[in-house]
C-alpha cells in the first residue's frame, strides 16, 4: 500500500472524528457513540437504497416487496 494512501485514510478517519493521532505517536481510537450511531445510521441508508434500487430494477411492486421483507424479517437470523 501506498504510504500517502494510508496517510489520507487517517487523516480522513481524524477530521471524521473517529480517531486522535499525535506526533510520533501511535493513533487511537476515539469514536463517540453518538458519531458511531450516525455513521451506522447513513451506512444502513446507502444500502437501503442500493437494495431499493435493486428491486425496482426486477420489476417487484411495493406492496411485494414489503410482504418479502415481512416474511425474511420473521425468520430466524440462521436461515437467512
């Protein structure tokens, strides 16, 4: 992997507020459970929508969609 690659990853992750990095030092990790709710909540969202985009594209109706979603919500987490 590139080095500057990995320089961006963390100072990404640092202005996202997930982690603290000090000069020569070794980085940690600080994520608040509020931002870690919000960026669960946005990464749900996006697949949310990548699934709804995928059963629009297969020609499903709504109304089967939710009654597939109903009954996979029901089942037991190991058949799934």
């Amino acid at each position: 992997v590139n080095p500057n690659t990995v320089q961006k990853a963390y100072r990404m992750l640092e202005e996202e507020g997930l982690i603290t990095s000090r000069s020569g030092a070794k980085s940690e990790v600080c994520a608040l459970p509020d931002l870690v709710a919000a960026l669960r909540s946005k990464l749900l969202e996006q697949e949310i929508t990548a699934f709804v985009r995928s059963l629009r594209q297969s020609g499903l109706e709504k109304e089967a969609a939710l009654e597939l979603i109903d009954r996979l919500w029901e089942q037991k987490e190991e058949s799934v």
